[in-house]
C-alpha cells in the first residue's frame, strides 16, 4: 500500500518535472527568437545611424555652408572698410 502511494507520488512529480521542462523548452526558444529579431532590429538602427551620421557630415562641411550663405541668403564678406574692430 505505501509503495503503491509512494509510486503514485513519484509519477505525479514526474509528469510535473516533464511538464516544466518543456514549459521552459518553450520559453527558451520564444526568448531566443525575440532576440534574434532584436538584434536584427538593432543591425538596421546601427546601418540607419550610420547614414544619417553621413549625411550630417555632408551637410554640415564648410564649403556647403559656405556656399548656402551666399546663394540662399545672400551674404558677402564685408569690406575692410565695413569692419569694426570691437575691444573691451
């Protein structure tokens, strides 16, 4: 009777441990493919950083700027005779 009980008892923690493994067999493998999408999220984000960095050194050059002062708003370098020398 108490090995029948005992028998029944280590059944029951069996299934329970079964069970658990693959509980944890599962989320192992759901977190695994979140991850591998994270990373490939981050791969895209690190090649979309790289390109705005890119584009903020082009538009940001000295020539550019330059260049965009004179065309779109219209500023010359003043003459000497219009420059004032201010001291403190």
């Amino acid at each position: 009777m108490v090995i029948r009980i005992l028998a029944s008892v280590l059944m029951v923690a069996i299934l329970a441990s079964a069970v658990g493994v693959i509980y944890i067999k599962h989320l192992n493998r759901t977190l695994f493919i979140e991850l591998q999408q994270l990373e490939q999220e981050r791969d895209a984000m690190d090649v979309e950083w790289g390109k705005l960095a890119l584009e903020q050194s082009t538009w940001a050059t000295h020539d550019r700027i330059e260049r965009v002062a004179r065309e779109q708003l219209h500023l010359t370098v003043p003459n000497l005779d219009a420059v004032v020398l201010v001291m403190p």
